[in-house]
C-alpha cells in the first residue's frame, strides 16, 4: 500500500456522501474533509453568484490540503472539484479554466461516486431533486472525460458502507 491512500466521496446531491465520509473516517480512525460549500452557503442562505463557486471551490481544495497532512493512512475528502465541475456546469453553461486545472490538480487514489438509488431528503440548499439521474450522467462523463476511473457506491445504509470498506480494503492489500 502506498504510504497514504487519498480517497474521494463524490457524486450528485443527496446520494449520502458526507455520512459516508464521516462514517469511513471514524471506520479508519483518520480525518476528512467536510463539505465547504455547505458552511459558505449556510452563512449566505443559500444565495450565491459564479464568483462564489470559485470561493467554495478554493476553500475546498485549501482544507484538502492542509487536512490531508493530518490524516492516519487513509484520508477522505467530501466533496472535491468534480462537484464543483458538474455544478459550475449545469448552472452556468461552461466549465471555467481555473476549475479544470483544480480538478488535475487534485490527486486522488481512488474515487467512490454515490449512487442516486436512495431517497431524495429535502434540504433548503440542495437545487435538483429532479435531476439527479442527469446528474449522475454528468458525473460519470467527467470520469470519462478526465481519464478516471471509479468504483459506484450503491444500496442503502451498511450495505453502501460495505461495499466502500470493500474498495478501500482492495487498495490496501
């Protein structure tokens, strides 16, 4: 195993990305990074303009950073720039260049992409509760786009936290 093994949470709002992240961290007793774009859009009551993606994403990619030097051999992150690509994507139309160059920049180990088969939970800063099949398809075309590759997180409750542990362990040995 490498010395570090750097994993991402990623997907389509409300497929449970930030209780997987918290729950594999506490699994692996090691850190990971929450969901920046949820604290900047509580403070601003879920208002937010194009150049607050570039704010959120910055965040982001800066708690990334610094959290990942504390992490104990494995690390997670919820959330990371493919997010911000399909979200800076569906809303404004195009994909900025200093969103794609976060995007290589980012080096994950490996990429677990929730899957949208559990149930929409209504929350005031969540956008697409109609989209999400779309969404997915915008997710897995980045994956595709960017030469990625990925393992897809499916079923409800211990079996999605299962199937993770089984990537993870996979990577480990």
């Amino acid at each position: 195993m490498k010395e570090l093994l750097k994993v991402a949470i990623t997907g389509p709002e409300s497929t449970g990305k930030s209780l997987l992240s918290e729950t594999l961290a506490n699994h692996y007793k090691t850190v990971f990074t929450k969901e920046y774009a949820r604290e900047y859009l509580d403070k601003t009551k879920g208002k937010y303009s194009l150049g607050d993606l570039k704010i959120m994403a910055t965040e982001q990619f800066k708690r990334q950073h610094f959290d990942v030097k504390r992490a104990n051999r494995v690390y997670f992150a919820d959330t990371e720039m493919i997010v911000f690509k399909v979200w800076h994507e569906v809303k404004y139309g195009y994909v900025p260049n200093w969103l794609k160059d976060m995007l290589l920049k980012q080096k994950f180990d490996l990429y677990l992409l929730c899957d949208t088969d559990i149930p929409w939970v209504y929350d005031p800063l969540r956008e697409h509760p109609e989209q999400r099949d779309f969404l997915m398809e915008k997710y897995k075309a980045t994956f595709s786009e960017y030469k990625l590759s990925y393992e897809l997180i499916s079923g409800k409750n211990i079996r999605r936290i299962k199937d993770a542990i089984n990537c993870i362990e996979k990577l480990i040995l």
